[in-house]
C-alpha cells in the first residue's frame, strides 16, 4: 500500500513580489546613476583628448594646426579676447568693454564716430541700438557672449564693415540688411539659436570665413552656397542630415568642418573642390564618403569618434611612440578609477579620431 506524501505550495501575496521587483529597479537605477555621474566627472576622456590632440599635431603644418586649434578649442568659456587693452596709438579707434555690467550701449559713445572697431564681451546687452549706423568708419564689430536677441536693420548701413563677431549670443534671427554689408568679410554666429539666414546674404560675395556652429541649421544655408569666395566654413554641432549635391559651387572652400551632425554620407561633388584641404566629421555615424578623401594626401580627412575606437596609421615612428604614451596615460587613470566603482565593468568605451593623410 503507498503511503500518502504531502505537498507544500508556497503561496505568495503578489503586492509582496511586485514591492520586492520595484525596489531593484529603484535600486538599478540608482547605480546607473552614479555610473553616468562617475563617467561625466572621469579624467579619463579629458586624458584621452589631450594625447588625440597631441598626435593630430605631428601630423599638421603650421597653418593646418592653427584652423584646428580654432576648431577644437573654441568653447563657450575659454574664447579669448583679440586685445588686451593696452595702450597704442591706434587705441583712439577702438573701443572695448569686457565683463561691464551694461544693459545697452552707453550714448555716450556717440561722441566717438571715428571709432573703427568695437570689442564688447560679457556683459548683458541684449541688443545694438540703430544709431550704430553712426560710425560710418567702423570696420569691426566683435560682440561675443553677450545677451543680444536681435541685430538691428540699420546694420546694412556699415558699408566698410569687413568682420562680424557675435558668438555666444541668444540671436534667433538675422536681417537681411546685413547682406548690403558686402565688404564682410568674416562672420562669425557661433552658439546662438539660428534655423535659416536670409537669402539677401548671397550678396556678401567676399565673405571667405563662415562660421555657424552650434546652431539648430537642418540644411545648409543657400545663401552661403553663394558666397562664392567662401574658405573656411563650419556648420559643426547642427542638426544637417546630409549635404547639397551643388556644394561644389565653393571652388575657392578650404577647411569645411561637419562634425557632430547626423550624416551617414558625403556626396561626391565635393571631389569637385580642389581647394579643400581639411575635412572634419563624426566618424561614428558617417557611412560614405568620396575616395579621393582617402587617396589625395594633400586633404586632411579628419573622422573624430565620440563613442567607437578607430585605428589610426602606424607608419610615423614619433607618432607611434606618442600613442603608446597615451595608452599608458590613459591606462593608468582607467585602473585608478576602477577602484571608485562598486563593481568592474565588463567594457569600456574611447574616444577617437582617425585622419587620412
């Protein structure tokens, strides 16, 4: 005869198990948090780019080095004034104003319409007044980081207007007027809240530096496919998908900067510029590009990675002995962090850039 066996059923309150999953993921969340903050705090990716920089160096000639020194050294806190304020007999024609606690532009300047260049920085004006067509001699207006919403149409007045320096502003709009400026020659609206610019800016035809970083431009501008004398232009950290088949139109383009944008690709009109001689792109989205990027040693061809490891060419003893002191660098900071975590990972991720010579 079979003897009868008992059998236990755990029973479980459900708001007692979903009490329990709920506190993990809290839990979870929590140290995803600490991770992120940990990663932004890290020496690691300062470490990394600091030696990318170096080696990128060795690579360049002078006048190379100097546009990508601009180029990856501009942020919004280390932009560095043109003058230091002393004294020179051409100081009469220059007015300049850094850290002032001003509003607007002081009338008082109206007394001054010889003055051939204005440098105003760090402060909170937050527009220029219409009588600036009152100094007819002005050439430069230099006007980073301040509060300006809006430039005004008397603009378009400044006839010998030839630089144009309003970086780190809060500009949504420019007026067309300002195309009437066509002695421009240098325009700079890096860090502000720009979609478009007016098409009136296809008559600044000597403008040969155009910068547009940090901006919200979907597309290329088809004002500034018109500026037919157009060298340097950077359209850096926007929102550009791709770029126009026509881009061949800047003949005279040499230095154009895409980086951190969403492109998977580059058309091959730009194999139709023979200026160019430096191109500056996200390597971690970009798919294509035209070959003559990689065959003509004359381009710098310059992918910089913000989440993926790239090689980079062996072939320069110097270089490769730099590398390898980066690795040790960086290497050693890595493990010293590793000590702050509660636990190793199981991956790491570098920041690099490759550039074809």
């Amino acid at each position: 005869m079979r003897a009868d066996r008992s059998v236990d059923i755990p029973i479980y309150d459900i708001s007692q198990l979903r009490g329990m999953w709920e506190h993990r993921v809290i839990k979870y969340k929590e140290k995803q948090k600490k991770e992120r903050e940990r990663i932004q705090n890290s020496a690691l990716e300062k470490i990394n780019q600091e030696w990318q920089y170096r080696i990128e160096c060795k690579k360049l000639q002078s006048n190379e080095l100097e546009v990508l020194q601009h180029y990856l050294g501009r942020t919004a806190q280390n932009e560095k004034p043109h003058y230091t304020g002393a004294k020179s007999p051409l100081s009469k024609f220059i007015l300049e104003m850094d850290g002032d606690d001003l509003a607007e532009l002081p009338e008082s300047i109206l007394d001054k319409p010889h003055l051939r260049e204005m440098h105003i920085r760090r402060t909170t004006i937050y527009k220029i007044p219409g009588w600036i067509e009152q100094f007819p001699h002005l050439s430069v207006i230099n006007m980073p980081k301040n509060g300006i919403q809006r430039l005004p149409v008397e603009i378009g007045k400044i006839k010998k207007l030839r630089v144009l320096i309003l970086n780190y502003n809060r500009i949504t709009s420019i007026p067309p007027e300002l195309g009437d400026c066509e002695n421009l020659e240098k325009l700079e609206l890096t860090g502000n809240f720009l979609e478009e610019l007016p098409f009136e800016l296809s008559k600044l035809k000597k403008v040969t530096h155009l910068d547009l970083a940090e901006n919200t431009f979907a597309s290329i501008p088809i004002c500034a496919l018109r500026m037919t004398s157009l060298k340097l232009l950077d359209l850096s950290i926007n929102m550009l998908t791709d770029l126009p088949e026509d881009m061949d139109r800047l003949d005279k383009l040499e230095s154009l900067f895409l980086h951190r944008n969403d492109m998977e690709y580059l058309p091959n009109c730009l194999e139709n510029i023979t200026t160019l001689r430096m191109v500056v792109v996200s390597g971690d989205t970009l798919k294509s590009w035209p070959p003559v990027f990689e065959e003509n040693s004359a381009i710098k061809f310059i992918k910089l990675y913000d989440n993926t490891v790239d090689a980079i060419d062996y072939g320069d003893e110097e270089i490769l002995e730099t590398m390898q002191d980066h690795e040790k660098e960086f290497m050693k900071t890595y493990i010293h962090t590793l000590k702050e975590r509660e636990t190793a990972p199981t991956y790491t991720t570098k920041v690099s850039f490759s550039c074809f010579l």
